[in-house]
C-alpha cells in the first residue's frame, strides 16, 4: 500500500516576522531548518521513490534537509509552481497585525480564512485548489497508482488544498484546519487514491 507524506515547509523568514507570504520567494530561517531535520526524523521509517516540491525556495530548501537527513539524496524530485503557496496579492510582504489594524480584525480573517474569498489581487483557497489538485491528480496520484511512496514538500494553502481532496473536506472544515510547519501528515492509500489512514507526525 503507498504512502503519501505532505510536510509544509519549516518556519520561513517571513513566518517568523509575521508577514503575509504567498509566492515572494523568501529562505528557511534556523528554527525551519531545523524543523526539517525533525521531520525528516519523523519520516525515517518510509522509504520514499519519488519527491515534489513548489517552486519556492522554502520548500524546496525542505524537502532539500529532509532528502539529505534521510539518506536519500538521490530520490527524484519534481518541482511545479502549481504547488505553490496561495497568492496573497496586495498583502504579500505586510505585516499582519498592521494590516488588521489598517483594514480590521474582520476583513483580514476573511481575507485569510474565507475559502472562496480572495484578497486584493490574490487568491482565495478555491482558487489555489483549482490550480493544485489537477497537479495532484494527474502527476502525485499518478505515483501513487503505481505503487509509489511520495514525499510533497510545500505550503500550508496548497497542502490544505490536497488535504481537503484526500478527506473529501467542506469549505468550512478545509478552513478551519491547521497545518503546522515541519510536521509530516501521513497517508496510507489504496492505488486508486482512496484513504486508508492519516496519521500527523508531531
């Protein structure tokens, strides 16, 4: 039976200064590197045939530590910026509590939690799923289908997106989901995709 692992990326800069992110291509700091070493810790009894990744640095530097800690440098790695993190539009780069008091507590949790609404000149979560899933679907569910362990090293939005088609989730329950830096949530699927069981490495 494969197995399917999706790890967000450890803490980034832009995590620790609390700054909306989104595609700005912004390095792992020391505490998210290190959350890719336990992580890798947390996966070292799976062996992997096939990686993925965005095209961000910060998850591809993840998926980087996770690779070398386990072992495995030379597991192929596929890289699509269909797996990258929501688009924050004309939030990217500011800071959250600045932007709260700007535009206030209620907006900004709309803007941040809603699932089909987007920010000014981002993406919602409906959005970010309608570009992450066939990804999914066609390229990782692939690898799956033929039998494949599969490491995804990528965001909290596009996880949530995968997340949210695996367990068949509602909006509001995607919404509500929290998806912690550096910690692995692992599947165990039939080939054809369907869910076995989840468990999340903490």
């Amino acid at each position: 039976m494969p197995t399917l692992a999706l790890v967000r990326h450890g803490q980034s800069l832009w995590n620790l200064e609390n700054r909306f992110t989104g595609w700005v291509d912004v390095p792992l700091t020391p505490l998210g590197e290190a959350e890719a070493r336990s992580a890798a810790k947390k996966l070292s009894g799976i062996a992997f045939d096939v990686a993925y990744t965005s095209a961000l640095k910060r998850a591809a530097k993840t998926l980087d530590i996770i690779l070398h800690e386990l072992g495995t440098p030379n597991v192929p790695v596929i890289s699509n910026e269909a797996l990258n993190e929501r688009d924050y539009g004309d939030l990217s780069g500011l800071n959250k509590d600045q932007t709260r008091a700007k535009y206030g507590e209620e907006q900004v949790h709309v803007w941040r939690r809603s699932y089909a609404v987007a920010p000014p000149g981002g993406e919602s979560l409906a959005d970010t799923r309608a570009r992450t899933v066939p990804f999914f679907e066609r390229a990782i569910l692939g690898d799956i289908q033929q039998g494949k362990n599969v490491l995804v090293a990528a965001h909290g939005n596009s996880n949530r997106s995968i997340v949210m088609a695996l367990e068949d989730l509602s909006p509001e329950e995607i919404v509500a989901l929290e998806i912690a830096t550096g910690v692995p949530r692992v599947y165990e699927l039939e080939l054809d995709g369907a869910v076995s069981s989840i468990r999340t490495l903490e």
